[in-house]
C-alpha cells in the first residue's frame, strides 16, 4: 500500500498505517476518550494475535503529532462474528484534545476510500447516545440507526439473594446440573478435555443462532473459539458456569475479567440451547455469575443487550441491572446489495 492512500497533513498532524507498535499507544488512546471501557494492554495483544486474517480483512490507518504521538486513529475491518463479505465496521478515534481539527474527517475519508476499493456495500459503526458530537459525525455524513444496544451495570451489594434463593433450587430440582468450565476440566483431565470444550462449544454455537443481530451470527471455529476465549487472558474458567442435563450441557453464561476497570467484572455470552429453554437456567446461572462477583471482591458487574432481546433483558431487569447511556449502531449505505450466490467464495454461509 503506497503513502498515497493515506490522508494528507493536516496542519501538524500526519497520517500513516498502523502497526503492531502502535498497539500501547491504541489502548491509552481509548483509555482517554472511554475511561470507564479502558483496555487491558495484554487483553488487545492476545486479540491482535488471534486476529484470523485468513478469513477476515481489516485496515487501519492513525493520525500522529510531530513527535510521534497517536492522536487519532481510523478503523475498517470485517466483524469476525457478524461477517458478510461486502459490509464492514468502522471505528474513527480522535484524541480529545485534538479534535475539530479535521482528523476524523480526514480518517474517516480515508476509510471510505478502503471501503469503494473493495466494492463495501455498506458500513456500520457504534456511538454512545449521549456523545453529542459522536452522533452529529456519523449523521452529518450519511449514516442511519440500525439497531440500540443497552450497556446494562449491576451493583453487586445492592443486588438481594434471597429474592432468588428460589431461582436455583428450581433448576436443580428438576435434574439440571449447575457447575462451571474449571470444575468440568478438571473432572475430566487432560484426556476429556477437547470433548468438554467442543460441547461447550456446540452450546454458544446453537445459542447465538437467533442472538438478534443485523447480520446473521458466525460462529467462530472450534480451534479459534478455544483461542479467543478460553485462553484469552480475561478468561475466568471458574466463572464460565454451566448447566447440564445428564451427561450434556444446555447452557452457559461467561464472565470476564475487566482488569483495565478494577472491581468491575464482564459479563459475556449467555446461552440456552433451545429445548431448555423457558425452564429458568439462565436466571439460575446468572444469580451465580453474582455470587462469584460478591465472593470474589468485584462491586460491579457490565452487560451490553440488544435492544430487541427483551427475554434477557427481563433477566438483567428483573437482578436489578440499571441501564446506562444507550449504544446507537448506525450504518452507511454505500450502494446496493448484489445477490451473493450460495457456494461462491464470498457467500458468509460458507465460513459457518
């Protein structure tokens, strides 16, 4: 890729390609204008490892001061679990200091420019509701709400167990096993430990096939899978809980270390597989998933919900979860969809 593409100066600001050495200046930069969402530097580094550029494509460009300081950076890329091969994800941050001087703009060129090269049928991006100007970016070029996304936050001493003592005796007493992903590995040993996570697995698989979204889910492999989540560095297996029927899981629901936010624990996927569900093994799970938090010293614990998941939110709702300032994700229509046919190297049901 030559210079070319990449944005001209802007006043004292320069533009080039990002690089794996920019990744500590990323994660501080995020830290800056998402405080309460910082980064834990080693949990981006295993993501940047994991990344699977065989299958998904991504560019990244960042804006630097004259002294080599990242004030801006500008992010294209394929949504690893929502993939369609015309539409992509973009991010644009700009340092707060360093704003309406044109960075984002000129970021934000630069990745519609990546985007008409590779014939992107359309873009999406996700802003915070009440970042005023965030909003006024993305509308005042062309972008329009798609969907909301509710960050939802738990006060782990105000939330009352004994208003669901009943919500695990109700499981348990109908034959359904709660245990979690530590406790499972170790009963097994090294011998069971690939079949216990490919059941686990199958789970999150089945359980995000009707996760609303505005793409279809896709399911990550079972090798990248294992990769990207149980050997991240945020994996908490002792918190990974899990229901079994018998001798199969049904259920899950993970939770994640968020050691950039001391104290605050995330909450991750939540999942029942669909002939169990209704039975109130979510609920069951989740009232753990707080009994780790409160054991564990946590005081916090973050979710995020689509809007349209009303049966989760009524969970998070009903625990005590208060809704913080919505997530918009909104999109850019770049120009219209063609029919992709079934088979063809660029059909999404093919990397399913």
């Amino acid at each position: 890729m030559s210079g070319s593409d990449f944005p001209k100066p802007t006043g004292n600001v320069g533009f080039r390609a990002f690089t794996a050495d920019d990744v500590p200046a990323w994660v501080e930069l995020h830290a800056r204008i998402l405080p309460e969402h910082a980064q834990d530097l080693a949990d981006v580094v295993h993501r940047e490892a994991t990344w699977d550029g065989a299958r998904f494509w991504r560019n990244r460009a960042v804006a630097f001061t004259p002294d080599g300081r990242v004030i801006g950076v500008g992010i294209i890329e394929h949504l690893h679990w929502q993939f369609h091969p015309h539409r992509y994800a973009v991010r644009v941050l700009v340092d707060p200091n360093h704003r309406g001087l044109g960075i984002g703009t000129s970021l934000h060129a630069w990745i519609v420019g990546q985007a008409s090269r590779r014939n992107a049928w359309s873009l999406r991006g996700e802003v915070q509701e009440k970042d005023v100007a965030a909003v006024r970016f993305v509308t005042q070029r062309g972008y329009v709400e798609a969907q909301r996304n509710w960050e939802s936050r738990l006060d782990v001493e105000s939330f009352d167990p004994d208003q669901f003592a009943n919500a695990e005796r109700r499981v348990t007493g109908a034959g359904i096993r709660l245990t979690s992903l530590a406790i499972e590995l170790e009963r097994v040993g090294a011998a069971g430990r690939d079949a216990v996570l490919r059941a686990v697995h199958d789970v999150e698989c089945e359980g995000s096939t009707d996760e609303p979204s505005l793409d279809p889910i896709t399911p990550a492999p079972f090798e990248r899978w294992v990769a990207e989540v149980v050997e991240a560095p945020d994996a908490l297996p002792d918190a990974f809980f899990l229901a079994a029927d018998d001798t199969r899981y049904v259920a899950l629901s993970a939770m994640m270390q968020r050691r950039a936010t001391p104290g605050v624990l995330g909450q991750g996927f939540t999942a029942v597989v669909k002939s169990h569900r209704g039975r109130g093994i979510a609920m069951a799970l989740k009232v753990r998933t707080v009994a780790y938090a409160r054991a564990n010293g946590y005081r916090e614990i973050v979710t995020w919900n689509n809007s349209r998941n009303r049966p989760m939110l009524r969970i998070n709702e009903a625990m005590g979860f208060v809704k913080q300032p919505v997530w918009i994700e909104y999109t850019l229509q770049l120009r219209e969809p063609e029919c992709v046919e079934p088979g063809r190297p660029d059909d999404p049901s093919a990397l399913q």
